[in-house]
C-alpha cells in the first residue's frame, strides 16, 4: 500500500510546499488510521506523475523510500524516489 495524495490533485507540482505536504500527510493518516500502523507505508505514487522541486524532500521527510512517476520514459530509472511505472490508463 502506498500514498497516492488525498484529494489527487492533477496540479499538485504547482501547489506550495505546505500544501503539497498536506496533501501527502493527510494521506498518510488516513491509511494508517485503516491499517493500524504507519511504519509499513513507504511508497508512494505522484499525481499524474508530476513531482515539485519539494516532492522528494517531503517524501522522504514522511517516511516514503520509493515513488513512482506515471510512465516509463520521463522518469530516472536510478532514482528511487523518481522510478518510472507503466500507466494503467494506456491499456
């Protein structure tokens, strides 16, 4: 299970720090209130697969060690917070 935002913003990359990062923490709450415990959330996915200059450092600062875009081209395949992912809409 991992973070996906709460409200799916599809312009989250625009939102400030602060915003962003409440749209991940209350995420992140709220599958920990269903699952009972928050250590074994440590993924997420962006939005649209869009990233702010402050997606990482907010991620990790969270506890999210691995996240993925929304495709398999634009993102760094050595990057475990950037990882690229094959979109579900394509099929």
């Amino acid at each position: 299970i991992g973070l996906h935002t709460h409200t799916h913003p599809t312009n989250i990359n625009i939102y400030s720090y602060d915003a962003e990062r409440d749209e991940y923490v209350q995420n992140l709450d709220c599958l920990s209130k269903l699952l009972g415990d928050s250590g074994g959330i440590c993924s997420a996915a962006t939005p649209c697969g869009l990233f702010s200059a402050n997606t990482k450092s907010i991620l990790t600062d969270i506890g999210v060690d691995i996240c993925f875009g929304a495709n398999l081209s634009s993102q760094r395949r050595n990057d475990l917070l950037e990882l690229p992912r094959l979109d579900h809409v394509l099929f």
